[in-house]
C-alpha cells in the first residue's frame, strides 16, 4: 500500500515536466523556423525538421545529433564559427542565427 502510494506521487509529480517536454518538442516539431540547440562544443543537440531541410537544401548536409560545424561547413567557415559563436555566447548572444530565416531574440 504505502509503495503504491509513492509510486502513484512520483508518477503526478512527474506529470507537469513530461507534459511541458512533450509540449517543447511539439512546439518545436511544427514550426517553419530553423530551430536548434547546440552544447558546449557546439554539437547539435536537438533540431527540428525545417533546419535539417535547410542543411539538406542550402549545403547537401545531412544533420543529426552531434554533428558539428566542422562536419558541415566548408573548412574556410567551419574554422570561423567557434570563435565568432564564443564571443557571441561570452557577450550574452547565445541564439545564433546561420541564415536569412531565422530570428536572433537575444536583441
């Protein structure tokens, strides 16, 4: 009875974040924007499909999580991004914006 009873709390207590999870992901799953996150390394970490058509289109790139810039610039632009992204992310600009399409809300 009294494991039931945990069991039962801990399920509604997870209740609202799997809820707010699942309602990130359906946001982000149906918007036209490119939409991505990156980890400290700058690997993709989560994207929806509109960016993944984009790198297809614009780049003949195939994206999947913990893909790099490195596994899809050209060389020239691959060296660039780190650095222009860390003193984006140093100066509080940690949304960065890869093309026309996008909206860098940190303005």
């Amino acid at each position: 009875m009294v494991k039931e009873r945990a069991s039962r709390e801990r399920s509604q207590e997870n209740q609202p974040q799997t809820f707010a999870t699942a309602h990130l992901a359906f946001l982000i799953a149906g918007t036209q924007d490119l939409v991505w996150s990156v980890d400290l390394n700058f690997s993709l970490v989560t994207f929806n499909k509109a960016l993944s058509d984009a790198f297809a289109r614009d780049l003949g790139a195939n994206i999947a999580a913990g893909t790099t810039p490195r596994d899809l610039l050209p060389p020239e632009m691959a060296a660039f991004f780190p650095p222009s992204m860390r003193k984006r992310f140093a100066k509080g600009h940690a949304r960065p914006s890869i093309a026309s399409r996008t909206t860098d809300i940190s303005r």
